[in-house]
C-alpha cells in the first residue's frame, strides 16, 4: 500500500482507529503549559491536524483555531467537527502564514512525519517564523534510541455490527535517521474479514539531537509524556513532551 493510504482511501476508519486516545486530557495539557509559559495570546495552528479533534477542545479554551493538514480527506472531516475553525491543505515542513500564531502544536507523535533530518529542520524553521514574540510549540516524540520493536499498541472497535481491530508499532533497526511506523486495520463482519496495512516511514532521532536542533530557535523545556500533570523528563524515558517557547 502507498505510504498514506490509512489516511485518504480509509480516512473513514481514522477516529476508529484512535478511540482509544484521550484528546481532552492532550489538549488540556498543551493548553495549561500554554497558559505557564506562553505569551497570552490566542491564536492557535495545530500541524497535521488530522480530522480536529484536538482544535475541537482547544476551540473550547477560547482559542481562535486553525489545522494545517497533508491529507485533504481529514481536513473535509475535520471541517465537519469543528465549522468554525480554518483548515489549509499542506506541508509541515514547508509552511508559510500571513499572520503569526501564539501557540503551535503538533499531536500524536507526528512530528516524525517531517521523514528525515533536513526536512525536520526546515519544519522547525516553518514554525519559528510563524510564531510571534514569545509563542510556543507543543509536540511530543520518541527518542530512537529508546524504541523496542517487540511492542505493539492494540485495541478493537465495535461499530454497525462490524468489529474493527486496530495495531500500530515503532520500527528502529537500530542506525540511520529513518523509523518505520506500523498500522493495521482489520474489519470483520458476519461473513468476511478485511485486512490492510501500512507502513510510514519517520524521521528516527534522539533527544539530544532532537534539542540541539531546536536550540538556535527556542528556549527548551521537556517533560514527561504525563497528561494529567507536568512532570520534568527524568532523561531515561524514551517519550516526553517538548515546550518550546520561540526566542
């Protein structure tokens, strides 16, 4: 299957796939460390923004919202969950804006959709330009060095008498700047099963590659991959929430 497969042809089966997801305690998390350490203000982009739900919550805190997203399929839902919010069809890592933001996020990990190192780079440059004085960017990652190929994340969804079984896994073997994001959906009815996979390939780095990247641009604060509180990374977890506040 084409590297994006799950998110156009089967975009339908997206929020299926990610029911297991705490949207509100993410985007309550972003939004208190917003609150701490940003600039006051209210406009918010949220990058590979899928079909919104996070801007769904983070519309309620006030924010004036808008979702910048590759897929076109996941803006056309994203549009129908949240009207009132604006949605642009593009590239994270080749961004421009006519009018700055306060706060950028970028959930679930996607900031590895940037695929590799140089285009990472230019991601982080899009982002700080269009940041104003004193914004933050909020996103979280996986450090390479951390990934065991032998976990998977799991779980079924029953829906119009059709149960659904989704999968997902990291795949580091072990060098280079590149991992491999696993996702399987598997749709049973009463008389058939459908299976389809896919594979993403992501950008692989660790931690203190990922800082000194960001570090020419913004001031740095890491913190456990906690939702329900800020905790300081204790430098030995391999998942941690980055707060970058634009120099």
């Amino acid at each position: 299957m084409s590297d994006n497969v799950l998110y156009t042809d089967l975009s339908g089966y997206y929020d299926l796939m990610c029911a297991d997801i705490n949207y509100q305690a993410q985007s309550n998390n972003a939004h208190r460390l917003q609150q701490i350490f940003g600039n006051g203000g209210k406009r918010h982009l949220d990058l590979a923004c899928g079909t919104g739900p996070h801007i769904h919550y983070l519309s309620q805190e006030n924010y004036q919202c808008s979702g910048l997203d590759i897929n076109q399929p996941m803006l056309d839902l994203a549009k129908q969950r949240c009207p009132q919010a604006q949605f642009e069809l593009g590239n994270m890592c080749e961004f421009e804006v006519a009018d700055a933001y306060d706060f950028i996020t970028c959930f679930l990990y996607s900031i590895h959709y940037s695929g590799d190192i140089p285009r990472l780079t230019r991601c982080i440059d899009s982002v700080h330009k269009a940041l104003n004085v004193g914004g933050v960017f909020c996103f979280n990652a996986v450090d390479k060095d951390h990934i065991n190929n032998a976990l998977s994340a799991k779980h079924s969804v029953v829906q119009q008498d059709c149960r659904f079984s989704f999968g997902s896994s990291w795949y580091y073997r072990g060098e280079g700047d590149t991992q491999t994001l696993k996702l399987s959906i598997e749709k049973t009815s009463a008389e058939t099963t459908q299976v389809w996979t896919d594979e993403h390939p992501m950008v692989a780095l660790n931690f203190n590659t990922l800082q000194a990247l960001l570090t020419p641009y913004f001031d740095i604060h890491v913190f456990e991959h906690e939702h329900d509180k800020i905790v300081p990374w204790d430098k030995v977890s391999g998942n941690a929430i980055f707060l970058c506040v634009k120099k």
